[in-house]
C-alpha cells in the first residue's frame, strides 16, 4: 500500500505539471475526441500535445507491456492512475477503435512481427482503424459474407464491398473479414486480414443517417492487393478472430449506456433548469420518478461494467456476458433520449438554429434508434444471452 500511495503521488504530480488546463474541461462534443491517426485535425495544439505526453509515458495503454508501447502498469497501479485522472477532469488522450476493439484480438491470435508492427504504432495514435465486417446482404448473418480474397501467390486479391463501415473515410487502416474459401462451410472459409486504406483499389462513400449525419459509410475493394503477412490466425479460421472481437466490440458500444461524466450538464440538472423546482425537487413527480429510475439503472449498469473490466484486465474473456451490456446499454441510452426529448418538450423537436443548438436533442434521439441494431441488432443479443448465458433450450 505505501508504494502505491507513493505511486499515486508521482502520478498526481506529472498529470497537474503535463496535462493542459484545456485538457481538463468537458467535451463539448464528438469535435473534441482525438482519434489520432494519419488524417486526424487536432482541435488544438495542447490535443496532441496532451496525447504525445501520455503516448510517450505509456499511458494511453498503461497495463499493456511495454514492448507494445504501454507502461506495464499493474491492475492496482492503472487504478490509480484512472482515479487520478478522474480527480483532474482529465480528457482521454486517445479514442481509438485500435485500443478497444483490434488489439485484444491481436494480442490473443496475431503473430509477435504482427504484434510488433501494429500494437506501437496503435498505442501511440499514429494509425486509426476501422471495421470490415457488415456487408449489403451479411449483417444479422454475417457469416454470408461475399467478400472474396483470392491467393495470388504473395498475396490475396480482394474484390467485394462492405457497410456501415464507421469513420472508413477517415480510417488508415482496416481490420477485414473475407472469405478465403467459398466451398467450405460458410464460417469455415472466413479469414481475417488487416490492410491498409490508402491501397490501391480502397473507396468509401459517407452514408447519411435521418438524423442529418453520420459516421458510417460504405466501403468497397477492387483487386485489393494484400500482402500474405497481413492474414491473423491461421487461414479459413478467422469466424474464432471475428467472434472474439465481437465480444470486444459489444462491451464497448456497452457504453453508451452511463451517462457519462465528461458532460457539461447531467440529465438532472438539465430537468431541473428547465422545469424547475419544489421544496427542493424536480416539480413534476413523473418525470421525477422516471429519472430517479434511469438513475439507478444507470448506476447498476456503471458497476456491472467496471466488474467486467476488472475480470478483463485479470485475463479473463468476456465472453457472451457481452452481449447482455451490449443490450442492455443500447436500451438505457434510448431511455435516456427518450427523457431529453420529454424534458424539453416541443423545444426538443428543434433542428436547426442556436436556439435549439443546433438540434441537438432532437437528432441524438434519432441517433440513439440506431443502438439496437448497430453491433450485433437487439434481438440477435437477447437469443445469444438466451441460448448462452441462460442455457435455455433451442427450437433449431
């Protein structure tokens, strides 16, 4: 304990003397997360300067090795560094899909020369990835994927198209399912291959959503060359790489179910300053009590996460348990929209102008519809936690 506390003060000193003053305000919005990567805009000077300073201690990544561009920090010591970050208002140095979603499968099935290539480079934020997994007739079914990648000698041709392919425009590089083999079982004949976007033959096009943007776009692969070295895992295998992705990729779309600490105004204190008090609480009891319940699952659902984050950062997968957050987190985040637009009332509706921030409510609202289909759809979650996590009985 008393080299943790000692640890706790050496890391309160270097955040109050490094992290900008900047870097310790609310995000205003999406424009304020760094995503690094080759095409990234910083907002400011003190961005990337803030994402340089804690690349270069290891701490956008704190408890990986440092070999793969981490601290090496232990479970206790990435706590506290957490905590300490939390204390100071401190921003995320680094939002990146490379982090959350592809590192644990590299980790877990890439070669140590993949591991060595990729892993620096995603801690450091020079290279921002995407997704290739959904396509135009493969989504709920995406083992149906069509994407084909045939053996060139050195390398694999891939031809195909994928979709709602997030921040593809503004990715670097891609994490890809394709089918290596088209007279095997389907998920038998799925490999997994990274490649970089700027290939010749890569083009995306931006798809725009009711809610007036969008970061999804569709993506699409003529005679992409790519290199034999860049396949993870063994060949035909990549469904045991997608699947363990997934699980990933659940836990982080989890989240947008909590609130959130990093806004300006919780939902509380927007209720509160619109509709007002009396004798010290929100002046209408239903909406009261709705919140009050969204409170309590949101603080439920907050604790069941950082349980599973700990079971994860001790070495365990997470499992089809992902698919309940997943859920779970998608529903809460609805329910949440749901209470922004009744607090609001007809001003909510507003989609354009200053005096509607620019409608704001309102197309987070029909943003938020998109949860339940958007990494895995609502229903295809509630049969794998019936199925695997319940054991209940199939009809198929």
């Amino acid at each position: 304990m008393e080299q943790l506390e000692q640890f706790r003060a050496e890391v309160l000193a270097w955040l109050e003397e490094n992290c900008p003053a900047s870097m310790r305000t609310p995000l205003s919005g999406d424009d304020d997360i760094c995503w690094g990567g080759r095409k990234f805009s910083y907002q400011s000077p003190e961005q990337k300067l803030w994402l340089e300073r804690m690349a270069a201690q290891g701490w956008t990544v704190p408890d990986w090795p440092k070999n793969y561009g981490g601290a090496g920090l232990s479970r206790p010591q990435n706590k506290v560094l957490q905590q300490e970050m939390a204390r100071l208002g401190c921003r995320a140095p680094l939002t990146s899909l490379g982090i959350i979603m592809l590192a644990p499968a590299l980790f877990k099935f890439a070669s140590e020369a993949q591991k060595l290539e990729h892993l620096p480079r995603i801690a450091r934020g020079e290279i921002r990835w995407c997704q290739g997994y959904s396509e135009p007739g493969a989504g709920s079914d995406l083992a149906s994927l069509q994407t084909s990648a045939l053996d060139r000698g050195d390398h694999y041709l891939v031809n195909g198209a994928k979709i709602w392919t997030s921040y593809a425009n503004m990715a670097d590089w891609i994490f890809c399912l394709v089918r290596t083999d088209t007279k095997a079982p389907k998920r038998d004949g799925i490999s997994f291959l990274l490649f970089d976007m700027a290939s010749e033959g890569v083009s995306t096009a931006p798809i725009q959503l009711l809610s007036g943007s969008s970061p999804f776009c569709q993506t699409f692969f003529d005679n992409v060359q790519v290199p034999k070295e860049n396949l993870v895992g063994a060949l035909n295998k990549g469904w045991t790489v997608a699947k363990y992705l997934l699980q990933h990729e659940r836990n982080m779309a989890a989240s947008m179910g909590r609130s959130g600490s990093g806004k300006k105004k919780s939902i509380e204190q927007l209720a509160l300053q619109t509709l007002g008090a009396k004798e010290g609480v929100l002046a209408d009891p239903v909406l009261r009590q709705k919140l009050a319940r969204c409170q309590i699952r949101e603080q439920a659902f907050t604790l069941t996460m950082q349980r599973v984050g700990d079971e994860m950062k001790a070495g365990a997968d997470p499992g089809p348990a992902s698919s309940l957050l997943k859920y779970y987190g998608s529903e809460l985040n609805k329910e949440r929209q749901e209470l922004h637009l009744a607090i609001g009332g007809m001003d909510s509706l507003g989609w354009e102008g200053e005096v509607f921030d620019e409608g704001r409510i309102a197309r987070s609202w029909l943003r938020s519809k998109a949860n339940s289909i958007e990494g895995g759809t609502s229903e295809i979650q509630l049969n794998i936690i019936a199925k695997r996590v319940l054991g209940l009985p199939s009809n198929t």
